[in-house]
C-alpha cells in the first residue's frame, strides 16, 4: 500500500510538470513591446488616434516629454497629439518605430530605447529617438512614460 501511494505522488507530480510545460510559454518582452508598438504604429499610419492611443497607460501620471515640454496624463496626451497632428483633411503620415534596446526592469516594468520614422505626406521624413518606460498591465505592455525628441 505505502509503494502504491509512492508510485501515485510520482505519477501525480509527472503529470503536473508535463501539464505545466504543455502550456504557451509567455511572450518574451521585446516581442510583446515590438507587437505593441507596430499595432500602434499601424492605427497612426491610418489616422486612427484613438487605437494609437491604446499602446499608453491609461493614467493620470503617464507622461510625455518633447523639446516642447511635458504632458501629464492619458487624456491630455490624447489631446496633444490631436492638436499637433490631426488637421481637417490631412493624413497622420506614414509611422514606423524600431526597437533599439529592451531591459527589462523587474517583471512589471521595462526601459525601450527606440527609433522613430514618420514620413508625411508631403515634405520630407522626420526621425529621432525615443526613450520609453513600459509598464506592464493586465498582461499588456504599456507606455507610462515617453520622451521622444
């Protein structure tokens, strides 16, 4: 009886690690951060501000910070961008981003450093850094603090 109890926990403790490794290993976190920053460079090269938008935490803390100054807060980033970039009749332009650097900081947090390329319709391609701190929340990659230049 106690080598038939033996052999069950072994059995059991078998079938739970194959269980745990049968599951979908997570996304690494530059993966996850690329997929959110395409998803959110595609809704920009569309002219979609509100699915751009989704790629911020929405936060009364998220920051923005340009050579124009910092702008605290999910809604007035939105607003920002609204104002700076959506003109009656003209398009967003065309928007890529290019991952430079990942470390994550913790489970919950990471550090991006990444290039910009957005190219209007008219005019010449306009191109900088951007430096990223990404928080992760409910599973999603999301962007607390963001100063490009």
């Amino acid at each position: 009886m106690k080598t038939m109890s033996v052999l069950f926990c072994a059995a059991s403790a078998v079938a739970m690690v194959a269980s745990v490794s049968a599951e979908t290993p997570a996304v690494p976190t530059a993966q996850a951060i690329k997929q959110t920053l395409d998803a959110s460079a595609a809704a920009w090269s569309a002219g979609d501000l509100k699915t751009f938008m989704e790629c911020y935490e929405h936060s009364p803390s998220t920051r923005y910070v340009s050579a124009s100054g910092t702008v605290v807060g999910y809604e007035a980033i939105e607003t920002m961008y609204a104002t700076r970039f959506k003109k009656p009749g003209a398009s967003f332009g065309k928007l890529t981003l290019e991952l430079i650097d990942v470390k994550d900081l913790g489970s919950q947090y990471a550090f991006v450093v990444g290039r910009y390329h957005l190219k209007p319709d008219t005019g010449a391609e306009v191109s900088g850094l951007t430096t990223l701190l990404f928080h992760k929340v409910g599973g999603r990659w999301l962007i607390s603090s963001d100063h490009s230049s």
